[in-house]
C-alpha cells in the first residue's frame, strides 16, 4: 500500500505542475502535501473514517490528524493549498 501512496503523490504532483496552479511547470505545494492528499482513497466508504491500512501507514494519532484535515480542508475547498476545480 505504500507504493500506492507514493505513487498517487507523484501523479498528483505531475498534473499539478501540466494541469493546475503549478501551469508554469513547477507544482506549487510541497512533496508533503501531495502525499497527505494520496491517503484520501484510503478510507471507508462514504464515510471520514481512516481504512486499517491508512492506519497502518500513519501510525501516529497526530499526523493522521494533520492528513485528515488536509484532506477534508481540500474536499470542502476550505483553507486549501490548492484552487477548487471547477
């Protein structure tokens, strides 16, 4: 699973930096923050609870806070790093 993640980060880095606010070729948010957003298909379905293998990942209570918050801050287009898509 861990490929996964690093893999997801590397991709959403990618179309950051030739699709989204990094357009001039160089993604605008850190390696970290790409990460935290590749562990948002790591959770049950339909709902905000972490899956045992995101759990596994992150074993730290405060760094799955810090993930989780990024996560929901980008789905709600609150306090997000990023632009909301349209």
């Amino acid at each position: 699973m861990a490929e996964y993640i690093e893999t997801m980060a590397y991709s959403l880095k990618q179309w950051d930096r030739l699709y989204g606010n990094g357009k001039l070729g160089k993604p605008l948010l850190d390696d970290d923050y790409y990460r935290s957003m590749a562990f948002g298909g790591l959770f049950k379905k339909g709902t905000q609870t972490p899956t045992d293998s995101f759990k596994e990942l992150v074993p730290s209570g405060s760094d799955r806070i810090k993930i989780i918050q990024i996560i929901f801050n980008e789905q709600e287009g609150n306090q997000s790093k990023g632009t909301k898509c349209n």
